[in-house]
C-alpha cells in the first residue's frame, strides 16, 4: 500500500505531556504541527498524574488556570510520611512565594484531554490519534520526517523538524542512535487502589518500614497506592498469594482493615518498572528529544511529567520562531538540551542519592529504619519544609512562557 504523504513545518511523535504541550504552544504561536498517538485514546491509568506549583504557573501564565481546576483533581498542600514509628513532615508548599501553593493530583488523562482541547483551538494544531511513528526519514544525514503507521495504512510526514516525545522506551531516539546513559534505579513499583472513605486522612502520605516502602496518593474516592519493590523482584512476588500482597499493605497501613480485600488479583496490580538514564546528545539534525524520551526521570517526587512540561515550554520559546521563518539548525536544537540539560542532571542527581542512600537500604535492611536527625528537623523546625517544597514544587530553573498568540493562529 502507498503511503500517505503529509507535511508540515514541525511533526511530534507522542501525545503525552511533553509533546502536547508542545504542540500547543506552537500552533498558539502560529507553526504548523502534526502530533501523533498511537493509542485511541489518552485512557491509561497509573500515569503521572501529579501536576505541581511550576506546571500550575505556566497554565496560569497561558490565562488557562480556571478551566483547568473545572478538570477532576484533588489538592495536596503538604507531604507527610512515617519513618518506622516516626511521622515525619516532609514538604509544605503553602509558603511558597508562587500563587499556586499546591500540587494538582489529576488524572493524567484528563490533563491531556485538557491540552488537547485548547491546541485544537488553533488552525495550525493537528493530532492524529492511533497512529503510531515507526521509523524517521533521512536525506544526507538530515532528518527530514518520519514514517507512522495508522489506521488507514503507512503514513509519510514531511517536516522541517521532528520531535520525539514517545516517552522512554522512545521508537525514534532508538532509530536515531542516540546514546543513551543508564544511571540505573535499585527498585520497581507495584501501583494499585484501595477505597477512600470519608474520614481518612487527607494529605499525601508515605511509609517507610524494613524492606518496604508504600506511597498512598488520595485521588477522592480512592488510594494511589505505589508498593516500592527491589529492582526485579516482581516475577518472584507475583507466584505468591495475592493475600500476601494484600497483607504486605496491611502490615503498612493497618487503618486499611478489608479494603485491602478490594485487590482480587494480580490483574489488580500493575507494575511499573523504574528508570533513569538520559541522552548524552538530545538532537540530531532535524530531529529533538524531549520529555521521557530525552530523560527518563524515577517517580520520586512525581517530577516526571513537570519536567516533561518544562522541556516543551522551552523548545517552544527557543523554536517558535525559527520553525514559522523555517530557519531551524542544528544550534537551536542543542540550545534547548543546554537550557534543559542542567535541571535535569540536578534532579536526577536529588533523586539518585534518594534512591540509592535511603530506598536501597530499607529495601534490603531486616531492621526497623529510623528517622535520621536531618528529617526530624522538618518537624522541629517547620520553615525548613519548605525547601523541599521549593525543589520538588518549582524545581530548578522553571520555564515561562515567552510565546504569544500569533495574529489569525484560531480557527
């Protein structure tokens, strides 16, 4: 079958976080874009769904904030944990010097419906649904588009740039050859949900105990429940009893009681496997990395999708107008990996010394953990919550957006 031959002056692979939004501010800024997906819908669950205070500023920099708290979520203004017997006040983002002193939990599909809805606002914003970007067309060294397949048969996108934002097992950075760097991550998570009932507690919540880690995010009328497991142990949990399981988040949160009997199976619970890594390089000509694809980010913090935003926000500043002109090269390409490159070390060098100083050792330690004398602070000492609310809430070097409304970009 001939393929079907499309074009257009930028063409993103993946209709997630990154390239939504993307997407969305370059058509609002007047480029002609083509996002593709290759799933009929955006209804997947146990996504990142934590938008936090960066992400709330730029929708709120867009004029857009009111319709997007219309969208189903739930505010968390505080993180609090147990270390063993120890209720630890980790982060309070009430005092941040932002208007948003809150994360947004929201269902990740709601916020893409959300982005999708306004890019569609514009003549220039295209998204093709169940088409999935297979391979990237070539001349001399250049990127010049890429190949999809859909529904309707093979698709060809002619395009003067092309943005690979299909996530971390990214189809397109693999066909380019960019060099991936593996940091690695010591454990995996088991994601489930439990009933939520009126008089439970309201704010985010975490328990650390020996050999176990359990995240509790409150979704309204349900628990999140992310289960911390050792790197690969999932096959070998997965033989056992899923009464077993049940009884591990008991023994964790006890005020549970027989909603942890709501866990029929192992179908119940999904598995995601954990990753960190990044590209040495983000571009080639006429290709950009961006998002999960650029950066595979541990959910520690829930950082994953903000930095995914913040890497849209900053392409779109950095190439709006060199894509309408069509004057794009290979040094605005790797000016974007230098604006993005240094957040993203910083957090995942945070997230490494987490990982790898405190969740490898109580996944492997027999005794009891306790708080060390640092998190006991947080609670003798309230305003230092604050600091890990800056860093897990506005992150390093947050974005603004710098593009505006181009003159007959609406339909």
């Amino acid at each position: 079958m001939d393929a079907t031959r499309l074009a257009t002056q930028c063409c993103i692979a993946g209709g997630g976080p990154s390239g939504l939004m993307l997407g969305f501010l370059l058509a609002r800024a007047g480029v002609d874009v083509i996002v593709l997906e290759k799933h009929g819908d955006f209804l997947r669950d146990f996504r990142g769904d934590t938008i936090h205070p960066s992400t709330l500023a730029l929708i709120g920099e867009l004029g857009l904030i009111d319709d997007f708290l219309k969208q189903p979520h739930r505010k968390v203004d505080r993180l609090t944990g147990l270390v063993g017997d120890a209720q630890i006040k980790v982060a309070d983002f009430t005092g941040l010097r932002t208007p948003y002193k809150f994360i947004v939990l929201m269902p990740q599909w709601d916020f893409l419906n959300f982005l999708s809805r306004h890019g569609q606002r514009y003549a220039g914003f295209r998204l093709m649904m169940k088409t999935e970007a297979t391979e990237l067309l070539e001349r001399d060294g250049q990127v010049i588009g890429l190949g999809a397949v859909s529904e309707l048969g093979p698709i060809e996108v002619r395009a003067d740039l092309v943005v690979a934002a299909d996530g971390r097992h990214s189809t397109l950075r693999e066909r380019a050859g960019l060099t991936v760097i593996d940091l690695g991550a010591p454990m995996d998570v088991l994601w489930t949900r439990i009933s939520r009932q009126p008089d439970d507690r309201a704010d985010a919540f975490g328990h650390i105990e020996a050999g176990r880690v359990l995240v509790m995010l409150d979704r309204g009328e349900y628990w999140q429940c992310a289960f911390v497991i050792p790197k690969g142990s999932a096959t070998e949990l997965r033989k056992k009893p899923i009464d077993e399981f049940c009884r591990m988040l008991l023994d964790l949160s006890p005020w549970l009681g027989a909603r942890v009997n709501e866990i029929k199976s192992w179908d119940d619970v999904k598995l995601l496997t954990v990753a960190v890594d990044r590209l040495s390089q983000w571009w080639r000509p006429g290709l950009l990395c961006i998002g999960d694809a650029a950066h595979a980010m541990s959910p520690i913090g829930g950082v994953g999708i903000n930095l995914a935003v913040q890497d849209a926000v900053a392409a779109a500043n950095i190439l709006a107008d060199r894509l309408r002109a069509g004057q794009v090269t290979s040094d605005h390409l790797a000016r974007v990996q230098a604006r993005r490159e240094w957040p993203t070390r910083v957090t995942q060098q945070i997230q490494l010394i987490i990982q790898n100083r405190i969740i490898r050792r109580v996944l492997t330690d027999a005794q009891r953990p306790k708080a060390p004398r640092l998190a006991k602070l947080l609670n003798w000492i309230p305003i230092l919550q604050r600091i890990p609310a800056r860093v897990i809430g506005i992150g390093v070097r947050p974005e603004h957006i710098q593009t505006g409304e181009a003159h007959g970009a609406l339909r």
